[in-house]
C-alpha cells in the first residue's frame, strides 16, 4: 500500500496521482495534513502531471483502496489543479508555498531581471522602442513593472501601456532576442523559455501597483483616445471606491482587519455611497465615532489620503487571496440568496 508520507520519488508520483483523482476538498484535507516540504514535493509532481487515469490511476488505488479504483475517474491535473489543493489546504498561508511552486515548475522569461535594480535597468531601456519597453514589462512582476514605469516619460507611459494591451504569444525567437542584447549589456547569464504574456490583464497588473498619480494619468489619457480599451482595463482592476461593490458580508470581514483611524484616514473625500456602505456595517456606536474621528481629523494632504487607500486595496487583495472574501466582477454588487 503507497503511504502519503513516502518521500521517494515514488511515492510522491503515487501521493500525486492519488490527490489529482480525490476530489478537492478531500484532497485539501490530507494536504493539510502534511508538512509544508512534503506539501510542496508532491505539488511540484501534481503540477507536472497533466491528468491521472487509466494503468497509473488503478495502480494506485488497487495499493490504496484496493476494489474501490474501478469506480473512479480521471482528474485534470496541473499547475492549476496545484495552486487550487495548497489554497484550500493551507489557506492565507498558501502563497510563499504557491510562489516557490511557480518559479519551480514555470521558467520565467527575464528572470535574471529580478538581480537588477530597477534605477539601473532604466538606464538600459529608456530609449528602447515603446514596443520593446512593452514586450519586457509584460514579462515581469506587476511590482517590478511598475517601478520601471514610473521611471519613464509621461508620454512614453501611454504608448508602452497601449503596446502591453496588445501584446498577444510572442514568439520564442523574440523573446530570446530580447533577453540575450540585455543580458549581454547587464553582463549577466540567463537561459530562459518563451511564455505567452501581455494583454489587457497585464496592464490592470501594473496599474494595480503603480502610485495612483500614474495610474490616473494613464486612465485618463487612455479614456481620451480609447475608452473601451480603458474601460476593460479599469473592469480588472480594483480601486478603493470599488469597495462599495463589496457586499456586506465581505464588507464586515474588512472591517475586522482595518482600523478605524485608517478607515477616518480613508474616507475623507470619500463618496458618500462609500461611507454610507462602510458605515451601515458597523454597530451604530462605531459608525458615530468614526464620523467624528474623520470630522477632527481636519484637512489632509490628497497624498496622505491616497496612501491609506492604497493600503486597505491591499488588504482587500489579500483576503481575497486568502477566500475570506469575493470581489465581485461586474458594476453591481453581488446578490445571495438563501
């Protein structure tokens, strides 16, 4: 019988195919049952396994449950099918595990970028082409991404986010073009493969990060000149007045995790929709002490205010992360039913 705790590439290949044929959430509660180096081994093997069936799946299950392997089925494996068992397993812990599991299992292009400062690397590309600026950004970490904008020309920003639109698969050929003249000029080594990237998604990725003075200006200038493209670009994105899309449920597990000082910090200049929803949430105390905690706050700097915003998205961002609440995708905010 194959046990879960073998730690031999066999047996991680069996633990493998077992979790990929259980259904999730029976699978997320063994996984949850491992340590985090036995969880990450036999994720890295669920996610090199394109589906479990046939000879390998009834191997298995004839050692682990012996008659009952002829009545399951195959399961879609995956680095997707991996992400999905660490999340339901460890839950808001699962994302340095899913991480790791990424840079494993996934050669990203321009990884040797992540060794170069930001400040240094601008000096490379800031006369590049809009078309070669687009093609490297969306290629790396939003985070990254960002900084490297807010280091080029106004104008130069536009035309780079139009390109990253409408980036489609590039080829490998370019890719590695690319990749080699900066390698060659950052004297650095790097053996990297082609991977799809760019797009509308990638840009909401980089926005989502950038200091809102630059994410403003871009949207703007984009709505002028395009305004579907900006429109699909804001629909992925999440800004702080989107709160009121929350509903209220999701909006109480916020407030558990913001303080009243950042929500006071937060809602000056707020819509009134906003604080109306933020407020009708609290216990009628609470809502009349944050009212007169904004109102003795005074006049603040539109920064300052902006920065307290920035950080409770953040937050958003990571309970949503974490399954502790939804963001809904659409204008409205989403209904339940009981």
């Amino acid at each position: 019988m194959v046990m879960i705790s073998e730690l031999n590439e066999l047996g991680l290949k069996k633990a493998a195919i077992l979790l990929i044929s259980l259904p999730t959430a029976t699978a997320a509660e063994i996984m949850g049952r491992l340590p985090p180096n036995l969880i990450e081994a036999i994720s890295i093997h669920i996610a090199q396994t394109d589906s479990a069936g046939g000879d390998d799946q009834e191997i298995v299950f004839a050692e682990f449950l012996a008659s009952k392997a002829s009545s399951l089925y195959a399961n879609p494996g995956g680095l997707a099918r991996a992400k999905e068992l660490i999340k339901k397993a460890l839950g808001r812990d699962a994302n340095e595990l899913i991480g790791n599991l990424q840079q494993t299992i996934e050669a990203t292009p321009f990884g040797f970028i992540k060794k170069v400062e930001p400040e240094t690397l601008l000096q490379f590309i800031g006369d590049e082409h809009p078309q070669t600026i687009a093609m490297l950004l969306s290629h790396l970490p939003g985070a990254y991404s960002a900084e490297l904008m807010a280091g080029l020309e106004s104008n130069k920003q536009l035309e780079v986010i139009r390109r990253i639109a409408a980036i489609g698969p590039t080829s490998p050929e370019a890719i590695a073009e690319l990749e080699f003249g900066l390698e060659m000029r950052l004297s650095s080594m790097v053996n990297q493969q082609h991977s799809a990237a760019g797009g509308v998604g990638a840009v909401a990725e980089i926005l989502n990060v950038c200091e809102r003075s630059i994410e403003r200006t871009i949207l703007e200038s984009l709505g002028s000149e395009d305004p579907e493209l900006s429109d699909e670009i804001r629909r992925l994105m999440f800004v702080f007045e989107d709160i009121c899309k929350l509903n209220d449920r999701d909006i109480q597990s916020l407030l558990k995790n913001v303080e009243t000082a950042q929500w006071a910090m937060s809602l000056k200049g707020a819509s009134e929709t906003l604080q109306e929803k933020v407020m009708r949430n609290m216990s009628t105390r609470a809502a009349e002490n944050l009212r007169e905690e904004i109102e003795y706050i005074g006049s603040v700097r539109v920064s300052e205010v902006e920065a307290v915003q920035q950080k409770i998205v953040d937050i958003v961002r990571q309970l949503e992360d974490s399954g502790e609440i939804s963001r809904p995708t659409g204008d409205e905010e989403e209904e339940y039913v009981s």
